[in-house]
C-alpha cells in the first residue's frame, strides 16, 4: 500500500483532487477541467497515478505544475500594497516594534528584537544571492497570523526559510524538537514543515523548509529532521552555488506569483 489518499476540494471555483501524505501533506493534485494530473515532486510519480486510477477518465497530462505564460505574468501588475517584494527582513516585527515598543524597564530584552535580529542576519545572506539569480522575499503573511520569514526563489528551487535567534547558545535538534540550550525543547519543525506546505500549495510548486540557526554555539542532532535542512545563517549563502532545478524565466514567473499578497490569501 502506498499510504496516499485523495481528497476532493473546491479552490477558486474549480475541483481538485489531491493526494495526501498520512501526515496530511499534499504531493500532487488532479485538475478534472484541465485533464491535468500536477506533480510537486516525481519521487512518488507512479503511486500517485496508482492513487488517482479510479478518478481518472480519458488522457491526462501528468508533470509539474505550469509556469505562469507572459499573458498571466501581465495580470499581476500590482498595487504597491498588494506587493510583498519591499518588504523588509523582519517587517512584520519592525511594524510591531514601531507600533508598541514595549517598555523601557524591562529586566530581560524584549524577545522580538531578538527575534528580528535573527530575520535581518539570515536576510541580509539571502539579499547577496541576488547576483546570482535569486529572488528573496521577507516577512510572507500567511492567514491567521503566520509567516514565512524569507521565501528564497532561485535556480536550485524554492526554500522557505524559518529563522531561530540562538546566539550563543547550543541547539539540540531531536525532530520534531528543538531545544536551545537548557530550556525545554519545542516541536518547531513541525511549523517549519507546515510553513513549507502552504507555501507550496500557495504556488503549486514544491517549497523545501528550512531551519536557520543564528548566531548557535554548536548543533546537535539526535534524531535527523525528515525534509527540513538545518543550517546555520552563513551556510545560506550556499544556496548561490545550487542549480538545475528552475531555469530563469521559471525563477521570474514563480517571483511574480509570490510577490503579490493575494496569492497567499487562501492557504
């Protein structure tokens, strides 16, 4: 048995078929008016087809999901509110701070400047890659009040990348678990995953999730996170010497999809 199910959903008007993961991931859907079975990965190609058999009548297309043609580009001119491209490393806490800056009599530091100095440290690494053909965008809203700090876009493929302050301090990393230092670890990579998946349903494209560690003492891993590669924040700059996975117009096409706020509206 392959673990798959098919889930049938409405979204924008038009049903989809998708099939899931037991963890309730989605790898691939079918479009019924477009003929179209979309893959966001070929790993599972030939179990997602066994999966879909029953729901499937005539020819179908089956592959990655279409890049957005010139004419679709052109309609995502955008309203400089609607668009997610300015936006700083770390806007949503800068707004915050600027809106409520909390008081000057704390004892320990507010823990969102801590937070924001992590997403400006990993932010300024993902801002030199633009050299070498990447697109990164900050501070991604998301529904309910959730994030993706950086969404890295280039031709190694796409990456949302969750940003962890840890400055001097040792992380464990026993997955889900994260623990900094001696304080009792939290299953922050069930959020890193869970902002990867709806960053991919968002772009009908495969997002990889990241974890970035700033400023850590040293990594521990006791148990290997499934998917979420763990790096510190200088390892980023990796990123630049990835390849063959999104060629240049692909890179732009799936840049002018997330940079506009409304696709994330519904994810």
């Amino acid at each position: 048995m392959s673990g798959l199910r098919v889930v049938p959903t409405w979204r924008h008007g038009q049903e989809r078929l998708y099939v899931c993961l037991t963890d309730g991931r989605n790898i691939a859907w079918y479009d019924r008016e477009a003929a179209r079975i979309n893959l966001l990965s070929e790993d599972r190609r030939q179990d997602v087809l066994d999966a879909l058999g029953p729901f499937l009548t005539g020819r179908v297309a089956v592959g990655p999901p279409p890049v957005p043609t010139p004419a679709e580009l052109a309609r995502l001119t955008l309203h400089p509110d609607d668009d997610l491209a300015p936006n700083r490393p770390g806007e949503a806490l800068q707004i915050a701070l600027e809106r409520d800056p909390g008081s000057a009599h704390r004892i320990r530091r507010d823990p969102r400047r801590r937070a924001l100095e992590a997403e400006q440290a990993v932010g300024e690494v993902l801002d030199r890659l633009d050299g070498a053909g990447w697109h990164t965008l900050h501070s991604v809203p998301l529904p309910g009040g959730d994030r993706v700090h950086h969404l890295a876009i280039g031709p190694g493929g796409l990456f949302a990348v969750h940003t962890l302050y840890a400055r001097k301090q040792r992380v464990t990393v026993a997955d889900p678990m994260v623990a900094l230092g001696r304080r009792d670890p939290q299953p922050l990579l069930r959020r890193v995953r869970a902002d990867a998946d709806r960053a991919s349903y968002a772009l009908t494209a495969e997002v990889h999730p990241v974890l970035a560690l700033v400023g850590a003492s040293g990594v521990a891993v006791t148990l290997p996170p499934r998917e979420v590669r763990v790096l510190r924040e200088v390892d980023l700059s990796g990123f630049g010497g990835l390849g063959g996975v999104l060629k240049p117009a692909d890179v732009e096409a799936l840049h002018a999809m997330a940079r506009d706020r409304g696709t994330w509206t519904q994810v």
